[in-house]
C-alpha cells in the first residue's frame, strides 16, 4: 500500500510542476523501475522512506507555488511529511536541507527584482507559517519513533540527558 501511495504522490508531484504529460511519465518511470517496485513488497524501511521523501517535497513543492503564503493544508502536510520522513529516517533532515538550495534561489531572485527588504519579509513571512508544521512533525515523529514514549512525547527530548 505504501508504495501506491508512494506513485500517486510522484505523480501529483510532477504533475504540480510540468503539467499532466510529466505526470504521466514520472509515474511510468516509477512503475518500471525494479529497485522501487520491488521494494515495495520485502523492505519495511526503505520503501516508507521513498515515499515520506517524495510527500516531503511534494510539500516544499506546493509551499513555493503559493509562496510566500503557504496554505494551512500544505503547513499541515509539511509537518506530517517531515515528521514521517525524520521519523523513518534520521537521514531525512538532508531532505530539508536540499530545500535550503531552492529557497536560496528564490531569494536570489526576489532580491534582485524586489529588493532586500521587500525579499527578507517575504521570505520571513513563509518561513514563519511552515514553521507552524514542526510541532506537528515532532509528534508525528514522536509516534513512530522506536525510543518515542507514546504516554510521554516530549520525554524523548530527555533521554539524551541521562547518563
């Protein structure tokens, strides 16, 4: 189920960004690639975080199409498909971070036509509504984290102070 879930996101993905026709081809593609198919079915890991992966950017996708105000929908799907995607996968916060690049050159772009002023408003603006997300990915995250205390969310940000 996951991996379907996975397709559909990758196709709605590629659709938001190249239109119907790379929609399609994206979700062909991902149909006849053997690594992602066949994961689908034996690795309990690797294919869930294939498919928080791309809910994730298909999230920054969306908040840079309504930038700089991200609806309240795609706030709260940043912050489950961040939450799912660290959660799975510590190595999920490099998916932030690569969205750092796309945010660099929006700004780039604003600020050589808008201004630095206008640009750091719009920026900050954005920024803030996502931020709205994290408490949201902290208890998605929470949840599906192996050392998470389901009675206890918060207790997982002690546990590194123990000795």
């Amino acid at each position: 189920f996951v991996g379907l879930v996975g397709m559909l996101v990758v196709w709605r993905t590629a659709r938001r960004i190249g239109g119907p026709v790379a929609g399609l081809v994206a979700l062909c593609l991902l149909l006849i690639c053997p690594l992602y198919y066949g994961h689908m079915f034996m690795n309990a890991k690797d294919a869930p975080f294939a498919v928080a992966v791309a809910t994730l950017i298909y999230a920054f996708v969306r908040a840079l199409n309504e930038y700089p105000l991200p609806s309240w929908r795609t706030v709260l799907l940043f912050g489950i498909a961040l939450g799912l995607t660290i959660g799975t996968r510590v190595l999920g916060v490099i998916a932030v971070a690569y969205s750092g690049f796309a945010i660099a050159l929006l700004v780039t772009l604003e600020w050589r036509s808008l201004g630095l002023r206008q640009t750091a408003l719009r920026l900050g603006q954005c920024l803030g509504l996502m931020a709205l997300g994290l408490p949201l990915a902290y208890l998605v995250l929470g949840i599906i984290w192996p050392w998470a205390w389901p009675a206890e969310p918060l207790g997982m940000l002690r546990l590194p102070l123990r000795t």
